[in-house]
C-alpha cells in the first residue's frame, strides 16, 4: 500500500473520528448534535496564505460535512496588524490563528480570548504534543493556544547537482559551514547564500530568525530562554555575538546574492528562486521548512534541491537543537460551532492536506515520520525527531512590541546601516515592557 493510499484513509477515518468526537465532546458539555450546526459558520483568521490557506480549508471539509456548518477562512500578510484592529474594534474571529505567542499572551491578559480547558482534552493534548508545545499555549495555569502546524526553521536548502558538480560535501559542523561559505565566496563565480527579508509589514523576521537559531546552537536553550523572557537583554554578550556571528557568514561581502543592498528588496519567497537557475546564484538558503511552497513548481526533490540540517557548533551547546515555529488557534467567542471546530482541530488524525503540501509538520509527536509525502519532510521530521533541544521562534514569544515590533525594526535599520548593531540592540531593550 503506498503513502498515498494510507493517507486517504487516515484523512476518511479522521473525518468519521472527528464527527464522533464532536458528538460526544457535544452532549458531554451540552453543546448541540454534531448535525445540527448547519446553516452556521465559524470565521477564522490567519496569516498563511495559499497553498496553506487551500490545505486548510480541505482539512476542514470533514467538519462541515459532519456538522453542517461552514468554515469561513481568511488569511492576510498583515495579520498582526489585522487581528489587531479586529479585536480592539470589538469584531473578533471566531478563531485565530495566531503565530506570536507573545500576542497571544497580550490577548489573554486583556480578557480577549477564552480558555480552553473545559473545551478541548488537555491532558490527551499534553501527552501527544512535541514537549513544550503544550507549555507555549499556557498562561497563568490555563490553556488558551492549540497548534495547528509547526514549521522547521534550522534547516538549509541547496542544489544538489551544483553540490556535486562543485566536489562540495555537507558541512556537519558550524565550522564546516563556514568553511564551506568562505570556499564557495573564494571560487568567485556563484555566491554562497540566498537571502531577502522583504514580507510587507513583517519585514525583518528572516533576520531575527537567524539570530535565534545561531544562539541557540551558541548559548544553549537555557540562555535562549533567559533572552525570551527578557531576563538576559539584547546587550548581552551572547546575544551580541550570535548576531556577529550572523554578520560574519553573510554579511561579508561576496557571501550573499546581490550583496546587502539586495536583502532588503527582495520579497523572502523570492530569495531562494536564483538557486534554481540552469546557472545557480547562490547555493546555499537557510529558511523554514515552509519556504519549498515558493520554490518552483517544477523543481525535482533531490535533484534540484534538497536539505541539510543547520549544523551545531563546536564551543556551544552540546547537542543538536532545533527552532521552530507555528499557529496558535486561540477561541475568541462564544459561538458553539467555533468551540465544536477547535475540539476537532486537538485531534492529531485531523491534519490531513496540511501534511500532504509538504512544509508543515504535525504538533504531535505520535505522529508517523513515514507519512510525510516527500524525502525531504521526513528528514526534517528526523531533524525534530532526534533534535536534543526544540525551542519555540524567540521573537513570537517575546512581548509582541518588541518581538515582531522593535527587533524586526531595528534589525532592518541594522542592516541597511542606519544603526550600528549595539545601537540597534540597545533601542530594542529600550522598548521591552515593564510588566
């Protein structure tokens, strides 16, 4: 039976598990039949867009068919700023999708979201969810952020052919890396990396991505975790050197694709396309695992490109850890379809199309490595699989002021050289909250 077979089977059964779900969930805690919330719609905002959002709306098809209520889903790349408006408005989602935790924590201290402990199986979601996962979507011992997907980001993406071709072997370590990069910029005719952090009013997350994995693979989670909750500021010495260290590999000139004026500029779903020229660019792209949805639609697994795990480093933390991301589903009303969607969306079997675009990964560690559709996700299902640390993106969890505020901000103005880097971290603690 080949993958596609059992997955068409996994997504039917976990259509009629959810509708027995729903009934049951429904007359435990007095909320209508699974059928008889048709005519009625739950609206649900994001800020995935397609193919995401399609894959979505497909794997709540089994929902609506088992209750008869529509799923109404819009995605923005403005959701911050959206989601924002909504709820200071007084017209909220149903749902959000919501991929700051640090967002999240200011919605639930402003009594904007409900929690969700007498709505979903909590203890069934700690058992099954990647460790610390449950952890990230609790505030003041009540669960309020149920993960949809979760993303990779300590992976790096690259051709194959030129690799091969070129006599290039995969670095296993930081310093293979950087001896790779320093290879590659000396031969002259192609540059290293790939990189553009241009994502409308998110600009500067690709930057503070970098940060986050080289501290963590140079500090160690416990720092990582100090610097997130604000306990250790951007000045810190491990902080400033991990960002030294992201300057070092690709902002040295000849080690990036059109030099640093080009970073700027170019859109993130567009900086990996020059390394599939029949003439490469760049050879080298550290991105999120979602990033293969922007790679061309032709572009062949393993022969056009594939992936490798961002290698630890010698003098930091003794282990191989991983930084990831994803959305947090967080309850904003009191409509019952809406609390019916979210007990459906705990389910691990639910997923279903998400899995199949293959970028995203299942929250729920249960969850088969040989049922992702495509050599490169199962490898980096390994990756999360055997990684010593999973540390959840830093600047999602940060206050939202300062994490997809300040430090996308001032790393922008870093980059273009209107700050210098200490100037940069100092204005970013400046802006940290006092409570």
């Amino acid at each position: 039976m080949d993958w596609h077979t059992r997955r068409r089977i996994a997504i039917s059964g976990a259509i009629l598990a959810g509708a027995l779900v729903l009934a049951a969930c429904g007359e435990d805690a007095g909320d209508p039949d699974a059928g008889e919330f048709a005519g009625e719609s739950v609206q649900v905002l994001g800020g995935f867009t397609s193919p995401a959002d399609d894959a979505f709306r497909q794997a709540v098809e089994g929902f609506e068919e088992a209750t008869g209520a529509t799923v109404e889903y819009q995605g923005s790349a403005d959701f911050e700023q959206l989601i924002r408006s909504r709820v200071d408005g007084g017209n909220p989602p149903d749902i959000g999708m919501i991929p700051q935790p640090g967002l999240l924590g200011q919605f639930v201290a402003q009594e904007q979201v409900r929690p969700l402990d007498d709505i979903v199986d909590t203890e069934q979601l700690e058992e099954t969810l990647i460790p610390g996962l449950f952890d990230i979507g609790t505030y003041d011992g009540q669960y309020y952020g149920l993960p949809r997907v979760i993303a990779l980001k300590s992976s790096v993406w690259y051709p194959p052919q030129a690799f091969e071709e070129r006599g290039y072997e995969l670095p296993e370590t930081w310093a293979e890396l950087e001896e790779l990069t320093e290879t590659i910029a000396t031969e002259g005719d192609v540059a290293p990396w790939c990189l553009g952090i241009e994502s409308a009013g998110a600009t500067g997350w690709v930057i503070t991505d970098w940060i986050e994995d080289i501290l963590l693979r140079s500090a160690g989670p416990d720092v990582y975790e100090d610097w997130v909750t604000g306990d250790i500021g951007f000045s810190s010495p491990e902080v400033l050197e991990a960002a030294r260290t992201f300057e070092d590999l690709l902002l040295t000139e000849g080690h990036t694709f059109g030099g640093r004026g080009a970073i700027l500029g170019t859109p993130y779903g567009d900086a990996p396309l020059p390394m599939f020229e029949e003439e490469p660019d760049c050879l080298l792209h550290r991105q999120a695992s979602f990033i293969s949805g922007f790679f061309p639609g032709d572009a062949v697994e393993g022969e056009d490109v594939d992936v490798f795990y961002l290698p630890p480093m010698e003098d930091g933390f003794d282990g191989n850890p991983v930084n990831g991301s994803g959305d947090l589903a967080a309850l904003f009303t009191d409509n019952p379809a809406a609390e019916a969607l979210m007990r459906y969306m705990s389910d691990p079997e639910w997923l279903g199309p998400q899995i199949d675009t293959g970028f995203d990964f299942s929250p729920h560690q249960t969850f088969p490595i040989e049922e992702y559709p495509s050599e490169a996700q199962r490898a980096q299902a390994e990756y999360l699989r055997d990684a010593d640390a999973f540390a959840f993106d830093a600047s999602d969890r940060m206050p939202a002021e300062v994490g997809a505020g300040t430090f996308w901000t001032r790393m922008v103005s870093w980059i273009n050289q209107e700050l210098t880097l200490e100037e940069a971290m100092e204005e970013i603690d400046a802006s940290w909250p006092e409570s």
